[in-house]
C-alpha cells in the first residue's frame, strides 16, 4: 500500500494517511498543482495554509530559518503532537535561487511555513521513502468533523483521495496538533492552536509565558466555526433530554437517552480526546435532533477538548 502511495504522490495525487493526532491528506508540498487539487477537494480556501510534514528535524532544517527556539523545541516534543510556525528564509534575506522549498500555495504564499513530524511509524515511512516533505491539513471537508479512522476518509472524501492508507490504531491522541508560532523577531512565541502538548509544557521549553492572546485571527484557519456536526451540538449539558444523542464524560445519567456514548467512565482526559471525534461521527449519524455533550473539565488536555466543542458548537446565526 506505501508503493501505491508513493506512486500517488510522486503523480500528483492525495493520499490519506494515519497519524497520532488525527487523520492527514497528503499531497507533495512541493508541487504547486497537488497542492492546489488539494485544496480543492476540502473545499479549503486558499488564504488557510497547510502544515508541511517531515519525515526528520534535518529535513525541516533545510526549508526554513531555524533557530534556538525550533532546536529546543524538536528536542523536546519531535517526533509529536507540536507544530511550529516559523520564517521560511532569514530575516531581511531572499532565498537562495535554488534552495529547497515547498511550493507557495502550501503556505498560502506567507513568508512563514508551518512544520511538523508525525510520531506515527505509518506517516513518518511514507514521508521518509517518498524523500519530500507532504503538505497535509486534516482529511476532512474543510469546516466539518475531523477524520481520527480511514473509514471517516472513505465516507467524507472517498472519491477524491487516490489512496488511504490503513492501520491498527490510527490516532492515539484524537485532536490536532499543537501550533506554536515562533515566527516572529526575538524570543517570544504565540500558542495559535491548544492540543496534546500544553502550554505550560511549552513554557517549561522556551522558558516564557506566550504572547497574551488578542482577538485578532493570527492563523488565518482558526475562523470560529469548525469541527461541525450535521446536527446542533449543545455543551454542558447535566440533564439531557430522552430523544438527545448524548456524549457522556464520567458517570452516566439514569435513564440514559437511547443514543448514548461514553467518552471515558473512569473521567480520563486522554481517552475522551481519543475518542472524540469518532464518537461525534457516530452520534451525528442517529436520528436524534441535537448533539447534547455533558460539563467536561478544562484541564490537561480537556482545555483542547473544550476548544473543539465550542467551534463546533458556534452557530453565526
Ligand atoms: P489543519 O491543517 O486543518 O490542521 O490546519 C493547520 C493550521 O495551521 C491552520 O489553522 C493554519 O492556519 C495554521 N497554519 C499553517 N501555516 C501557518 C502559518 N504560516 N502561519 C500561521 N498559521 C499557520
Ligand atoms: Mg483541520
């Protein structure tokens, strides 16, 4: 199946791939037409740039201006849930003419590119035999559930993906990586994204507090609406209705409502992140009006849990 990868990539086609956070959909980040297939079959706009996947940190190195606080954070959390920001060529340089690089539109023509290297064997084989770094955002319709098992791929984006590939436990974590932004002059850095790596993990590594987050849009794919489910999702929900289709943390009511999922019973966070997508998926399928979803804490990595729910939860109108 990795052969037949392969052979996708290098012909310009998308390939589906498991990692430890969530699902990938791959397309050679160096070749501007993949790119822009890519684009086209999530439905992604153009101006929400992909992260570029690496099959190394010395590969990394070679297309960006890597610095103290990329090599800090490689050693720390690489292979891993952690993606970083980061200025493609040295302040105040051009490129060099033939330097290595991905193609613009997988940074969405931004003078930063966004890296990281999968902790999966599955992602890292592909990466590491096809010799060039993949572009790859979550395998799903842009907006909507992310994909955390290939058969979530296959149903969603099926017709338009040349390959999935399998394997026995895709996604380990269940929610997307972490994004810190050390692009900017100096040593400070933003956190874009909450996931599996917390911020204080982060701070413990770089060794200060994160910029105070404004509200200004900085990474320009974190619109408020996203992780959407076909039906309304309703949050902190202690007495759910008998017709909801309920997500459970912890203890579950008496009666339970027919449809009801069980995160974790024993409240543990890493399991609930785990399964939570999967479990939307399947919850989204019933025929229940509404996705009611019990308190679940905003700790560890609950805090990215939370920030999940409440995008998909957010209705503009
Ligand atoms: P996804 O691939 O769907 O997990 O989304 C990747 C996220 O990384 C998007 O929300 C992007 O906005 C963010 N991202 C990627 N590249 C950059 C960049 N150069 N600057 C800021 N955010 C970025
Ligand atoms: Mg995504």
């Amino acid at each position: 199946m990795i052969e037949d990868a392969l052979v996708a990539l290098k012909n310009g086609g998308l390939v589906a791939f498991p990692t430890e956070t969530v699902y990938g959909l791959g397309a050679d980040a160096a070749n501007k037409h993949a790119v822009m297939k890519l684009y086209a079959a999530k439905n992604r706009p153009a101006f929400n740039p992909l992260i570029v996947h690496c099959a190394s940190v010395e590969q990394m190195r070679e297309y960006c201006a890597w610095d103290d606080r990329a090599e800090a954070l490689a050693n720390a959390f690489m292979p891993g849930p952690l993606t970083i920001i980061v200025q493609r060529w040295p302040w105040g340089k051009f490129p060099e003419p033939d330097a290595p690089s991905v193609s613009e539109e997988a940074c969405a023509k931004l003078p930063t590119i966004a890296l990281r290297m999968p902790d999966h064997p599955v992602a890292l084989e592909l990466i590491q035999k096809y010799g060039k770094p993949i572009a790859a955002p979550s395998a799903n319709p842009s907006g909507m559930l992310s994909p955390t098992r290939a058969e979530h791929v296959r149903q969603h984006l099926g017709d338009v993906v040349d390959v999935i590939l399998e394997a026995p436990n895709p996604c380990r974590i269940g929610l997307e990586s972490t994004i810190v932004d050390i692009s900017m002059r100096g040593s400070g850095w933003e956190l874009l994204r909450q996931g599996a790596i917390s911020q204080e993990g982060i701070e413990a590594v770089l060794k200060m507090p994160p910029f105070p987050k404004d509200e200004k849009i900085r990474s320009p794919g974190q619109l408020l609406r996203h992780y959407t489910t076909h039906k309304d999702l309703v949050l902190d929900v202690t007495e759910p209705l008998p017709e909801d289709a309920l997500l459970v943390f912890g203890v579950a009511p008496h009666p339970a409502p027919r449809h009801t999922l069980n995160l974790s019973p024993e409240s543990n966070l890493e399991e609930a992140a785990s399964r939570l997508f999967a479990y939307l998926h399947l919850l989204d399928k019933t025929d229940a009006k509404r996705i009611a979803v019990m308190p679940i804490p905003e700790q560890g990595i609950g805090v990215a849990i939370n920030e999940r729910l409440r995008r998909g939860a957010f209705r503009p109108y």
